[in-house]
C-alpha cells in the first residue's frame, strides 16, 4: 500500500536533548513538509523540501533541522534549542509543492520534560 | 499574507441530519486550492474534498459537499446523513498556485460531535 509513515507514534525526551522524528514516503512524491500542530491550533509549517538535497525554512523553523538525502525519507530533528518542542508533529507529501493535496502521515507526539 | 477563519470552534449533529461547518479566507491571489480536511481521533489528517478556485462548480464527494463563494471568500462545507464516525475535528486550508512555499495554510478547526 502507499502511503506516508511516521515513527514513533509516541516519543519522549529530555530537555535539553536533541531527537529525530522520521517521516518515510513511498508514494512517488517530489515534495515534502513538516507541520506542527499545538492543542487549539490548525498546522504550522517548519521545513519543506522540493526535490533531493533541496529544502527551505517554513514559518517556525528556529530550533528545528532537516535533512533530504533520499526521495523517500525527510527526518526532522528537533533540537535542544526548540524552546517548546512538546507538540505533535505531522509530515506530508504532495506530487509537487505547486500541485493540489498533500497527503498526510499519522504523525508523532513528541514530549519533552 | 493568506489567512484562514474558522468561526466555530465546536458543532453538533444528530445522526442522519445535516450540518454546516464555515470557513472563510483571506487573499489577493485569483487562483488557489481550497481544502476541508478530517482529523478523528487517531489524529490522522484526511482530506474530505477540495475545491480550485477558478472553477465555479462547487465540489462533491459522497454525503460531503462545499458551497464556495469566491467574491464572500467563502468556502462552506456541508456533511449530509451525518455518521457517528464523521465525529472529528474539521480544518480548513488554503494554498496558493504559486509562491514559493506551497504549503497549505490552516484554520484552527472546528470539532464536530455526532449524536446517535
């Protein structure tokens, strides 16, 4: 089946450590995104990438680093600069950044103490 | 800047009846996509329908439809039959043809209850 997958589902951390959440595609798409999503709040865009070895700062990168080495993969690590990085995170994909829909994956809640 | 309103923050649907989640949006762009997208439970984003702005034809899907009016910036969605799994929360987004990010920009959603 294609689709989008994220793990882990859950994860948990300690301030002031640095954590990699991987978002993995096998549906053929150029590009990639990843959002956060605070309780009472629509998605926020950190990172997003075209093509291979190409990506660009969303709306609240500062604290968060990406990477884009393979189509299928775009990990998202979230560093001990992230003031507030307790939230949950999802990661989408779509044919193109300029075409209709991105699909998503279920995304990984992240908690920091 | 794009920005999306949802007014109701919570609705409420018998089962079987109808019901009409609101979205409206700002822009200067004259083509963008418009989206409704489904979040249960498992938090898992699914697009219900989607809409381009240049055609005039509001979108169908099943028991989904929008009613979307381009000169109110209006983008409407009604679920028709309403099931108890439509029960989630509802976000509207808006994403442009061009600029360079292509990403889609949220409302803060509305969180749908349906009664048996």
């Amino acid at each position: 089946d294609g689709g989008i997958t994220q793990s882990p589902k859950y994860l948990f951390r300690k301030e002031g450590q640095n954590v990699t959440l991987s978002c993995e595609q096998n549906l053929n798409h150029d590009a990639m995104y990843w959002y956060r999503q605070d309780p009472g709040q629509g998605l926020r865009l950190i990172y997003y990438s075209q093509i291979v070895n190409d990506f660009q700062k969303g709306d609240i990168a500062e604290g968060y680093s990406v990477s884009r080495e393979k189509k299928e993969s775009f990990p998202l690590t979230v560093t001990s600069a992230q003031k507030n990085p307790t939230a949950f995170y999802l990661c989408a994909s779509s044919s193109g950044i300029f075409l209709g829909e991105q699909y998503f994956g279920p995304g990984t809640r992240l908690t920091v103490t | 800047a794009q920005t999306v309103t949802q007014s109701q923050p919570e609705m409420s649907v018998q089962e079987a009846e109808t019901v009409t989640l609101s979205c409206t949006y700002d822009t200067s762009e004259s083509d963008y996509y418009l989206f409704w997208y489904k979040q249960p439970p498992s938090r898992q984003m699914i697009l219900v329908i989607r809409q381009e702005a240049y055609k005039q034809q509001n979108a169908t899907e099943n028991r989904f439809s929008v009613n979307f009016q381009k000169a109110a910036k209006s983008f409407s969605l009604k679920i028709s039959d309403s099931q108890l799994g439509d029960a989630a929360m509802y976000f509207c987004a808006y994403k442009g043809y061009g600029g360079s990010q292509g990403n889609l920009i949220f409302g803060k959603g509305t969180k749908l209850s349906v009664k048996p």
